[in-house]
C-alpha cells in the first residue's frame, strides 16, 4: 500500500513517503492513536499523516 502525506516543504500534497513507519502516539482518555512517519521523496523533509485504527491494522499488509 502506499501512504501518502502532505510535504510542508515542497508545499504538495499527496506526496508518496518514503521509508514509511507506523507511530504510536497518545490519545485523550488512555485511548492510543495511530500515525505513519516518513520522508519526503524529493526533498527529505520528514512527513507525518495520522490514521484511524483500520489503517494501522493494516499497515505492512
């Protein structure tokens, strides 16, 4: 699958991450989120999109 994020840097949307990497995180009321960490292809700046909790079930698959 691939994941894609906005790039402050380049200012585009949609960009494909490189290296993605699931990241827990915290949540309100002990509830755990979830997000995807990478790096932008053409720049490498790093690039963080938050996700629900289907989407990090399905993460790697």
């Amino acid at each position: 699958m691939d994941y894609t994020g906005y790039c402050v840097k380049c200012k585009k949307k949609n960009v494909k991450m490189e290296n993605p990497k699931l990241v827990p995180m915290k949540g309100k009321g002990k509830v755990k989120r979830h997000a995807i960490s990478g790096t932008c292809p053409s720049c490498g700046t790093k690039m963080f999109r938050i996700v629900s909790a289907a989407d990090a079930a399905d993460f790697g698959k």
